[in-house]
C-alpha cells in the first residue's frame, strides 16, 4: 500500500520535472554567429591552439556541443559567450590597433598561465579545449616574436627631449585634471611617494616605476601585506622605454600614471580598490565610462590570492625617486633616488645644490613569474652613495648625468 502510494509519487515529480525541462526550452535567449569581419592573423599552430580552446567564446564561430544546446545549460553559455566576446573578440580583430592586439595576445597568455582561461566550468565539459604545456610554449615563443628590442628612433628620442625641457621649466600649478568616469579623482601628489618596485615591459615597450603613498609604505614595513590595508594606494607611472646603442634603456616619453587606492567598503564591488589611469602630458582620463574598470579587474585577477597586487615591493628607501635605468648588456636595473634637495633640483633640469646627496640602486633583473612579458629587479647588486662635494669621479658623474624621468 504505502509502497504504491511513493512509486505514484516520484512518477508524478518525475513527470513535472520533465514538463518543466520541456517548458523552459521555449525560453532561450538568442545566440547567433555574427558575421567574421576581420579574423585573427597568425601563424596555423598558434591560430589552432587559440580556435580550439578561446574561439566558442571570444568569437563569431561559436560551435555549441549537445550538451550546451538545452535550457538551462544554453542560458549559462549564452552569458559566457556574449560576456567574453564583448572584452575580446577574435573575429573583429583588425578593428584593433597593431599594439591593442599584441596587447590582448599577451593578456590572454597570462590568463592561460594563471589558469582564468579558458573558464574552468567551460573545460569541465570540453576537455578537448584545455591547453596543454607544450601549447604554453607555442604561444610563448610567437609572443617574444612580436615584441623585439629595438634601439630608439631620433623621433622617439626627440619627443622624450622636448616633453622633458617643457617639463623642467613649468610653473605653476599644471593642467585641472578631471576625474575619471567612475568618480575616481586624480591622486596629484604621487610624485613624492617612494619607489616600492620597478618594471621593464618588453611586451609593449615601456618602463615603470611603482610608488606607494605613506600608509602602503607603512603597511610593507609592519609586513601587513595581503590584504593591504584601507587608505593604501599605489602609482605605477608609465614611460616609453628607449633603448640605446650602449645597451642601457632610460625612460622616454611620460606616458601615462595608473592608480589603486584601498577601501574595502567604498570600493567593495571593485575589488576593495578604486582605479583610475591618466595619459599623457595633458593626463586625460582613460575611461569612456565607468566599465573601464572591468579591464582593471580582468587583468589583475589571477592576483586574487594577492589583493589583486601584482608588485612584490623591494626594499624601501626613504629618498624620493629620481629615475631609472635599465641595463641589457649587464642584465640589471637600477634606480637612481636623492634626498629632497636633489630631487628638487633633478626635478628642474638645475645643478645639483650643497647636501645633495644620489643613491644608486642597482638590482639583477629576472622574469616577472606573474606576467609573460615583463622582468622585475631580483637581488641586489650594489648601492652606491654620493654626497655633493666629494671630487668628481666616474660614478658622481655618472649619477649626476641621468636626467630626472618626467613626473607630472
Ligand atoms: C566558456 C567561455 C570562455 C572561453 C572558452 C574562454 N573565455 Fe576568456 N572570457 C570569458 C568570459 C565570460 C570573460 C569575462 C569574465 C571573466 O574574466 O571571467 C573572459 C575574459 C577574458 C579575458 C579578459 C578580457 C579583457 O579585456 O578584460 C581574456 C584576455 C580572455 N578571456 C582570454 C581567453 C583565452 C586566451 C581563452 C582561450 C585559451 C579564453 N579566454 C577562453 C569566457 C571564455
Ligand atoms: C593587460 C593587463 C593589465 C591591465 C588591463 C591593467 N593592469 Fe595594472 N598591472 C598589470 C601588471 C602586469 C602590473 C605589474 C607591474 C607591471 O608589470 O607593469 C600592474 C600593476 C598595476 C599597479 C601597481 C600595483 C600592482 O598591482 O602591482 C597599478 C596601480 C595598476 N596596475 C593599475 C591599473 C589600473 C587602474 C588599470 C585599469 C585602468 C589597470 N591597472 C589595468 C597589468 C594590467
């Protein structure tokens, strides 16, 4: 008796469960392919790796497999693909400019090393699109392909020259910088926080240095890190890396400054930081809107275990940055900092005063373990002093002689 009653049961569930199945297959959100416009460019062993592991997202030519045509597998799906094509998307991929795909291709890679991509739902179901080490290799050695170094061209040296002597001779107060679309003001005192970190990017060209205001240089010192703590903020301020015929790479053109500032509460649905990126002499704002931060995010996401921070800060010195250096002939990178008075002076194209005192900084420099594309200083090689008055030898004048990189 009871028996019956339970097997009428699970059969009446079981038939509702299939009406509903049934139902929701008539509520499917459109998913097309588009027209290819303009296909990614690349020789066919990288292309292949690319179509076979991202295309289903990042392009036109989806190919769904069975099991992601019903509801609700198709409704998950629809929202991947229509999602990962709007931030990138193989099939428009001469609406970019050479550098913004060169850009997305070393993007992409990391994501693939830090294993963000391809989405690991996604591979669950298509074992077939997961890629393997040998295909990391692949991929590695085409991107070093793109990215040659190149020694710097009058042009190029020639605009770093002149944004530097308007630079040395401002006065006043610079340009009204407007904040970004999100809200995020400009931080305009950066220029006197201190150096945690220093960058090469051969990947796109340019040198960087990371600053940190007072409460990160704080929070490095009392060794509370990961997570940092509220009113931390970095500057990663950006310069077009020139490469010179001795094989040292100085910093050219000012390029752009980029920051993160920590507040968990105010920023909670970004992460717990705020972002925002200024370019150029006249330090526009990035974003169009406020979903410029979205790119922020994806790219700094396989640091989710870091707070989203990239730079592992060197040891930090009290003196102010000055500038950088980069040496490829030796494997090193230096920077070059200086007590208030000389960074004063640097700042202005003028002699060093009395009680100016440099310091160089030199570092051996390795690959950046957390992007393909970038080295980072390792351990240091030397610190050399010089104070103002001692008689001038090779290394006070080689110190005296790197200009200040441009600051705004
Ligand atoms: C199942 C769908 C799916 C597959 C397959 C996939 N992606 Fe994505 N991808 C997404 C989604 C969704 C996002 C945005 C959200 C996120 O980052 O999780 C994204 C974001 C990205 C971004 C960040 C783009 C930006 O500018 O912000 C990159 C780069 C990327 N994917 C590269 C790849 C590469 C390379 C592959 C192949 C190895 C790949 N993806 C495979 C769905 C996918
Ligand atoms: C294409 C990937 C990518 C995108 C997009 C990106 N970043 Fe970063 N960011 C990095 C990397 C890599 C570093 C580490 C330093 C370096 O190598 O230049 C970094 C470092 C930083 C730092 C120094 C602190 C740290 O995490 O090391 C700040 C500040 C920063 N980024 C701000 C931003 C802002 C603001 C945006 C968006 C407007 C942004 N980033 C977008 C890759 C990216």
């Amino acid at each position: 008796m009871a028996k019956n009653f339970f097997k009428r049961r699970i059969t009446r569930v079981a038939i509702l469960l299939l009406a509903c199945f049934v139902l929701i297959q008539f509520f499917r959100p459109p998913l097309g392919n588009p027209p290819v416009t303009g296909d990614l460019q690349a020789p066919p062993e990288v292309k292949s790796i690319l179509q076979r592991a991202c295309y289903d997202c990042h392009s036109n030519e989806t190919k769904l497999a069975w099991f992601d045509k019903p509801a609700p597998a198709i409704w998950l799906v629809t929202t991947h693909v229509k999602e990962g094509r709007e931030l990138l998307n193989f099939s428009h991929w001469d609406s970019l400019s050479v550098d913004q795909q060169k850009g997305k291709l070393f993007e992409s890679l990391n994501q693939i090393v830090f294993k963000e991509m391809p989405l690991s739902q996604y591979t669950t179901f298509h074992g077939d699109a997961r890629v393997s080490d040998g295909d990391i290799r692949i991929l590695r050695k085409y991107l070093a392909s793109l990215a040659p170094p190149k020694l710097a061209d009058s042009a190029a040296v020639q605009s770093a020259d002149e944004q530097y002597a308007k630079w040395i001779a401002a006065t006043g107060a610079g340009p009204d910088v407007k904040p970004e679309p999100n809200g995020f003001a400009y931080l305009s005192d950066f220029s006197s926080w201190q150096a945690i970190s220093s960058t090469e990017r051969w990947d796109n060209g340019t040198m960087r240095v990371i600053m940190g205001n007072p409460a990160a240089v704080k929070a490095i010192r009392e060794g509370r890190t990961n997570p940092w703590p509220d009113g931390t903020a970095f500057a990663k301020v950006a310069w077009k890396a020139l490469l010179r015929p001795s094989g040292e790479i100085m910093p050219g053109q000012f390029l752009q400054v980029e920051f993160m500032l920590k507040d968990k509460e105010k920023y909670a649905t970004t992460g717990g930081w705020g972002w925002g990126r200024w370019k150029g002499d006249e330090l526009k704002p990035y974003g169009k809107d406020a979903s410029f931060v979205s790119e922020c995010m994806h790219c700094h996401q396989p640091m989710h275990d870091r707070d989203l921070v990239f730079t592992m800060p060197v040891e930090v010195r009290d003196e102010k940055v000055i500038t950088s250096r980069i040496d490829k002939s030796k494997g090193t990178m230096s920077t070059l900092y200086g007590n208030d008075i000389a960074v004063a002076a640097a700042r202005k194209g003028i002699a060093y005063p009395a009680h100016s005192v440099l310091t160089l900084v030199t570092w051996r420099q390795k690959e950046d373990e957390h992007w393909y594309g970038a080295n980072i200083p390792a351990s240091i090689q030397s610190v050399e002093t010089v104070k103002y008055g001692i008689d001038p030898e090779d290394r006070w004048k080689y110190m005296t002689g790197l200009r200040a990189s441009v600051m705004p």
